[in-house]
C-alpha cells in the first residue's frame, strides 16, 4: 500500500489539506490533513469525493494541432512562431494570456514572466478577475497593498459574524464548519445579509434579505451609527475631508432601512449586535465582488472595520475569501493584468525594479487589459493571438455568447488544459495536454495567506505535462532559453521568493520567509505556513503616510425594475459542483446534490406569471436566454431570480448561465457584474418530457428544447424536454435488443435497449403529460441483468421514490430522512447523524438537515 501524499484541494479558496492514498493505477483514496491549519482534518462533499475525479475519462492526453495529434516539438514551435510572428508585425498588445486560480503559483509565475518581461505587454488575466478582482482594488485603495489582513483562527476568536454576499455553507463549507463550531464552543453571534434566504442564512441569529446591490448603504448606515454612538477612532487614519458630514447625512437608520428594504427593527439589531462585539469578522465574497459597484462595496466595509478598529486584533477583521483554490497565489505573483509582480503596481521605479531583477529585454509599463476588455478586443480584431490556460471563459465570461463569437474569430488560439473538449477547446487551434490535480506538483496559497504544497499523488498520463512546463518550452523557443532555465516548480518557487524580498526595504508586506523551499529538500517537505504574520498589527500601513485609508464611498441609484425587463437574476453555486463541472461533474454522487439547472422564484411570482413548480421557463436578459426548470422559493425575494453557473453547452441545451449577464465591469477592479442583471421569465410548455438513460458516457445530447446531463453510476441521465416529433431521442438509442412499449393516445413510450449479455444498456422514458417514474430504481439497474418490471420503472410491488439526495456521503435521501424524523422521533442534527449517518462525514448537508427538521417542525406544528 503506499503511503498517503500531504497534498491540497482543487476547489475553492478555504485551501483544505488533504491525505491521498494512491490505490491503483488511476484511483486515489482522499482524506482530510488532520494537520492542516485551514481544515484540520475536516473536508466539504467536493474535496471528499475528489478520488472520483481523476479517471481519464474526457482527458486531453496529446498534444493536438486543429483535431490531429502532433509531437509536443511540433505543437510549441507552432505557439512560439505563432506568437513570435504576430508580435512582430502587430506588437506586443497582440497577442493575450488568459489564466486561472486553479494553476498552481509556479505556472502563474512564469505566465506572468513570459508576458510582462519578455514579450513586454501586460495583457496577462486571469478568471480571478471574475471572483475577486474587487477585493483586491478595495485592499489596495485603503491599505496601499493588496492584503487580507485575517486568518481562519479570527473566526474561531470572534464574537459576532457577518456573513455579507456569502453563502458560506455551499461555497466555503469547511469555513462554515467552522463558524459553526465557534458558535456552539463560544455563543459566537452570526448574521447573514444577502438578499437569498440561502442555508446560511437558516443558521443565522439574524438575516437581513436586503434589496440586491444596497450593500454600500447598509455598511455607510452602520458606520453612521457607529459613528453617533462613540464608537470610531479615526486619528490614526486618512480621513478625506467631508468623509463624516456625507456619512452622517445620509446614513440614519431609516434611511438605511429603506435603501435597504429591511425594516428599521432588523436593522436596529443589526447595529446593536455590532456596537456590542467589537471582536466582528466581516467575511465577504462573491456577492459583494461580482457587481458594478463591487470595490465600493469592498471599501464600505473596510471603512467600517478600520473606523471602528475592528482589525488587526485577534477575532477583528474583514475578510475577503476567494472563489478558486489558488486565486490568492495568482495576486501574489502578479497575474491580473492591472498588477505587475509581487504586489508591485506599474509605477516606474517598480518596472524597473522588476525587470532588473528579471534581466527582462521588454518590461511592459503599464496596465494591460482586465478580462472583460481583453475578450472584447480578441472580439475586434485587435487580439490575434490567445493563449487560454486552464479554464473556459467560453461559458464562464459575461456574455458567454459574445466571447465564443470572438474566440472562432481570432487568427490563434491556443488552449492548454486537462479536458480534451470544452466549450473553449472547440474554438482552439492547438491543444495542449496539462497535468490535472494528483499529478501537479507545485504551491498554492488560500483565503488566509497560508501558502501549501499541492504534490503529485499520480503520474501523468499520456503525454499529459505540468503547465509550468509548457510555458517555459514556448518562452525557451521564442528565444528566451536562459530566463526560463527552470528543471522544476522549485527552482521558479526559489525565484519568485526572492523577487518578494527583492529591494524589499519593508514597503511592500508581501514578502516571503527566505527559508521556505530554499533548496530541493525542503521545498518537497515544506509544511503549509502563513506569510505576513498579523498584518497591520503595529497600526503601520503601505501607504505614503503610513497610516490607513478611508475611501468615501455612496450607495449608487439601485436599479429599479423596468417595463421589459420586470426582474433582477441574481447567479451563484451549487453546494456540490465546482465552476462548469468538468471535474465534479465527473461524480455521481456530487452530480445528485443538484440534477439539472434550476430558475429559483418566489412563489408570487411564480403564481403571477403563470409558471409551474417543476416545469420549464425561458429566462431572458438584453444578453441572451437560457431554459431551466423552475423551482418555487420561498427564500428568493419577490421580483429576483437565482440560476447556478455550472452547466456548459455539452451538459445542457438550455441552461447556460454565461449568455445572461452583462459585459459590464467595476471601474475600479474591471470585476464584471453578475449579480442584478434586468431580466424576465416566461413559461415554456413542451409537448412531452422525457428522461434518457445510457451506459455511454459519451452520449450527446440531442437536438430538443430542453436537455441537461448529470453522471450517474455506472452512465449518464439526460432529462429531456421538447415540441413535436421524437426523431431527436429515436437516433440516441443504441444498437441492440429493444423492449418497447408505447400508447400513441396517451403519448406514452417507453424503450430499453439491452445488450449482447441481456443487460440494460439503455432506457428512454416519455410521457405527454409529465408522468415519468423516478430515476433512482432505474439508474441502479444500468449494466444489470433487465428485470421483468423494467418497463414500470420499478421493482415488483415496491415504492422506490425516495427523493432528492441530501448527502451525497451516504447517499441518503429527502424521503428517508423525513421518514426518520417523524418515525424515530429525531430532534436534531446530530440525532439524524447516529440514526442515518447522513451530516456525519464531511458535513456539507448539516444546514440541509437542520431546514428538514425545522420545516417538518413547523408543519406539525400546524397540524397540531
Ligand atoms: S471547503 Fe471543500 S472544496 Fe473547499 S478546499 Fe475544503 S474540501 Fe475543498
């Protein structure tokens, strides 16, 4: 057996340490570090059940030039020439790197090389522009550097939460976790503001569901209260002339309460809750950074933390938390466009600084274009040559429609990535093989500074190579051979420590330990730490004076609904699926948390606009439409929509989230501004609906109305929805022996396909008036011998609906759960645990159960 690799998870910014054991050739048992500072041996459902991602199903595993295989030497001499050809006769702001925070630091170190030293343009950016961009503009207005001055041990200290544009519990969950602890240990106070009453925000002690986008006037409102109650301290900062008179002006509890939408007595105990626990966190994320006002979102809530001296203290702070496992390690390199390198800007001293220390030929002087601008431009011409690494801005961007259009446009693509066909691929013109997660070796750094080993637990297959390698094969052929004399991640980690440090006289915070990784040994056996100590401890700020900033900051005229466009579409997560799944889609047992992309919508409107609980909508914005089925939700406020990120055009005909929102950005950060986009919502009737069961994984989808796929054991099922004939579902169904039964007047047919050995290789059930059996019964007879009943969709005599999953750790299910509650007497959480195990594992359902338990409560107590 071999011994467990001290590795990090893929997914998101909380940076998990993970224990993975190689088992065979291509599978790896996972479990959580019980070593490592940010999770201690906990993980959510996704690190859980990474050793289900890593088989070579859709892996790309040669390089390919258009759809032929090519030599790795012919695939690079063509990106170099290619590259080298257009800067010559175009310039240097021809050509484009798009990047992303799942590479490890080293990759991002010699992209960000490459582009900024030698080829002498800034146009390097990278999909962390979409999470946190806004932060980091936040940071660097009101402390001169982009630092995120608090530590998961902050959460374990403080005595009140404030949960801003999170929903903690789906997207950071082992953070979460934790914040559950503190409050069981110590009575921590938490509450959660967002618009969405998510399952966060079922665990609060309160949730203000302010209107979408009034952020700014809650915290200014807050401030003013401080402010009235004694409670600032501002010697010690920048405070711009006026800062107070505006605060004070506008910023009084009913002000607030109607900018907000909230009630005066909500808020009240808002401000109360503050006044009383100067030991406040503010964790923020998505919802305050993804907006077009998103860095003065990010500087209202500084400004209240710094005012009030809620920083720098232990269980004081505000705390910004990525999206993406290694977004932190790309700011610290200098991979957004508006950066340069080592949270230096592009002031001259730091240009030349940096292209000292790298001896670079062509330093670029200054910003280069943000993510948005960047694909406009491939758009019009003016980028002719891209170079995509690791993501796919194809679904994920703004305007996804848009920038797939300027992708088939550009004279050059190039996409390397581990995914042998994305959205993105389709439109490259060389591929290139990269090392997926388990085989990458390198560093990342999470929410909280702590930098971490990411170690390869498997070889890698194919032809498969590490992107840092990639790079610095096509930086060595376009002539630069002696600056990128790298033989591994530890000689770049070696460097981009010294450039922290380089001229470093203590005016830039980011500067890493010297003995971290210094030579091969220690860099294969360094332990995760944190750099920066407590940030800002000594009241001393990278800022000309030395002192913090307060930035003036007013709520923007919130949009109101208009005439065309009646409703706001909010976006988001799935608790178990990572950005366009092409990872955790690969899980069934993830893939059931959440089958298809849903349009949540308050019931009123719902009744109002004459949609259905469970059938299908058209969601329209001035961008484009997608389908999804509708779910009713209570938690949604009225006249707001809410749809998942996650699905792509090869998993869903319909529900492509990128094609809604606008192509709009924050002025400051460039961050585009998914969150309130004008919309409407119309229902769509299909004339039948069907679901499709294969053995084929690589089954596509038909041309219908309305098709989305999820893995399932052992296959895929593809929900179905669509108008006329069903010539599209005839022409899925394998060869082989069919057992058909179809009623023409009650448009009902039903057809298993079973193979050479008699077992079921494929089912298609359709129904004219909805009527389709549950799923589960069937998905578990895929690959076995037919039973007599497989037409009835289940066994003899039984009920085998047991409904929506709830933990995708034991597979347990809605009906079971609810049956245990009511049959077993279970009160809590825990009971539901030693009776089911369900919430035992990683804990990602917990806030699940706990809505089950209070939501039967409630109905029998009316009953009662
Ligand atoms: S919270 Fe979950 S997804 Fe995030 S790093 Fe930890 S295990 Fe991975």
């Amino acid at each position: 057996m071999a011994s467990p690799v001290r590795t990090t998870c893929a997914y998101c910014g909380v940076g998990c340490g993970i224990l993975a054991t190689r088992t065979g050739d291509r599978s790896v048992r996972i479990e959580g570090d019980p070593d490592h500072p940010a999770n201690h041996g906990r993980l959510c459902s996704k690190g859980t059940h990474l050793g289900e991602t890593v088989g070579l199903e859709g892996r790309l595993l040669t390089p390919m030039i258009g759809d032929r295989p090519a030599s790795w030497d012919k695939a690079l001499d063509l990106v170099a020439r290619r590259f080298r050809e257009t800067i010559a006769r175009y310039g240097p702001n021809s050509v484009a790197f798009y990047v992303s925070g799942q590479l490890l630091t080293e990759d991002y170190y010699v992209a960000n090389k490459l582009m900024k030293g030698f080829i002498g343009s800034a146009n390097i950016d990278t999909n962390s522009r979409l999470c946190m961009s806004s932060a980091v503009a936040g940071h660097v207005r009101a402390f001169g550097e982009d630092i995120v001055p608090a530590s998961y041990e902050d959460l374990d200290e403080a005595d009140l939460i404030l949960l801003i544009g999170s929903n903690t519990a789906w997207c950071h969950p082992i953070v979460y976790q934790r914040i559950m602890a503190a409050r069981e240990r110590r009575g921590t106070k938490l509450v959660v503001i967002d618009p969405r009453r998510t399952e966060t925000a079922e665990e609060a002690d309160l949730h203000l569901a302010i209107r979408p986008g009034s952020d700014v006037a809650l915290m200014n409102g807050l401030l003013a209260h401080c402010r009235r109650e004694g409670l600032t301290e501002d010697a010690k900062l920048d405070v711009p002339e006026g800062f107070w008179d505006v605060l004070m002006r506008d910023g009084d509890l009913w002000s607030t309460a109607r900018a907000c939408d909230v009630t005066p007595t909500d808020l009240n105990r808002l401000f109360d809750l503050f006044a009383a626990h100067p030991r406040t966190v503010t964790l923020f994320s998505q919802g305050i950074n993804q907006s077009l006002r998103g860095t003065d979102q990010v500087n209202a809530i500084l400004n209240l933390h710094l005012a009030t001296g809620r920083i720098a203290k232990p269980g004081a702070a505000p705390f910004s938390i990525t999206g993406q496992p290694n977004a932190m390690g790309g700011r610290e390199v200098g991979g957004l466009a508006s950066t340069l390198a080592a949270h230096m800007d592009f002031a001259p001293d730091n240009v030349a600084r940096v292209g000292r220390f790298w001896a670079a030929p062509n330093m670029a002087t200054k910003p280069g274009l943000k993510a948005v601008d960047l694909f406009r431009e491939v758009g019009e011409g003016r980028i002719k040559a891209l170079w995509i690494m690791a993501t796919n801005p194809a679904v994920s961007m703004p305007d996804a429609g848009r920038v797939r259009d300027a992708l088939a446009n550009c004279p050059f693509v190039v996409v390397s990535d581990v995914i042998a066909r994305t959205d993105t691929s389709a439109h490259a013109h060389v591929r290139l093989p990269a090392t997926a997660w388990g085989e990458k070796d390198g560093t990342v750094t999470n929410s909280d500074r702590t930098v971490s080993r990411q170690r390869a637990v498997l070889a890698p297959p194919g032809e498969a190579k590490p992107d840092w390698w990639i790079v610095t094969e096509v930086a060595r052929r376009m002539g630069w051979a002696s600056a990128f004399a790298y033989d591994r991640p530890a000689d770049i980690w070696r460097e981009h420590v010294r450039l922290s440090r380089y001229q470093n006289d203590g005016a830039r915070l980011f500067a890493l330990p010297a003995d971290k990784g210094s030579n091969y040994s220690s860099y294969a056996a360094m332990a995760p730490f944190r750099w920066g100590g407590t940030p800002f401890s000594d009241g001393c700020y990278p800022t000309p004076s030395g002192r913090a900033r307060l930035v003036p900051v007013a709520q923007a005229l919130v949009a109101v609904p208009l005439e065309k466009w009646p409703m706001t579409l909010n976006t988001g997560r799935y608790r178990d699926q990572w950005h366009t799944m092409t990872r955790t889609g690969l899980s069934a047992k993830l893939a059931r948390h959440r089958e298809e992309p849903l349009v949540e919508v308050h019931p009123d409107d719902g009744t109002a606009m004459s949609l259905t609980d469970g059938g299908l909508a058209r969601v329209a914005t001035p961008q484009g439409e997608s389908l999804y089925r509708v779910a009713f939700s209570d938690g949604q406020r009225p006249g707001e929509l809410f749809v998942p990120i996650h699905w792509t055009e090869s998993t869903s005909t319909g529900g492509r989230t990128g094609l809604l929102a606008r192509p709009l950005a924050d002025p400051h950060s460039g961050q585009p501004g998914f969150k309130n986009t004008p919309a409407r919502i119309k229902a769509v009737v299909p004339t039948w609906r069907a679901f499709y069961l294969a053995r084929d994984l690589n089954c596509s989808l038909p041309d219908t109305l309305w098709a989305t796929r999820v893995t399932v054991p052992r296959g895929v099922l593809i929900e179905l929805a669509g108008d006329g004939d069903l010539t599209a579902l005839e022409r899925m169904l394998p060869p082989g022996q069919r057992i058909e039964a179809r009623d023409r007047a009650r448009g009902s047919w039903r057809v298993a396909v079973l193979d050479g050995k008699g077992r079921l290789a494929a089912a298609l059930f359709v129904s004219s008036d909805g009527a389709l059996p549950p799923r589960d019964w069937l998905v578990a007879q895929l690959g076995e011998d037919a039973p007599p009943t497989l037409l009835a969709g289940r066994a003899a005599g039984s009920q085998v609906d047991r409904g929506a999953i709830v933990c995708a750790c034991f597979d347990t299910r809605l009906v079971t759960i609810t049956r245990a509650i009511h049959e077993r007497r279970l009160l809590d959480v825990a009971a539901i645990g030693r009776a089911l195990g369900a919430g035992t594992n990683c804990g990602s359902c917990r806030p699940a159960l706990a809505r089950i338990i209070s939501q039967l409560e409630i109905k029998d107590a009316a009953i009662a």
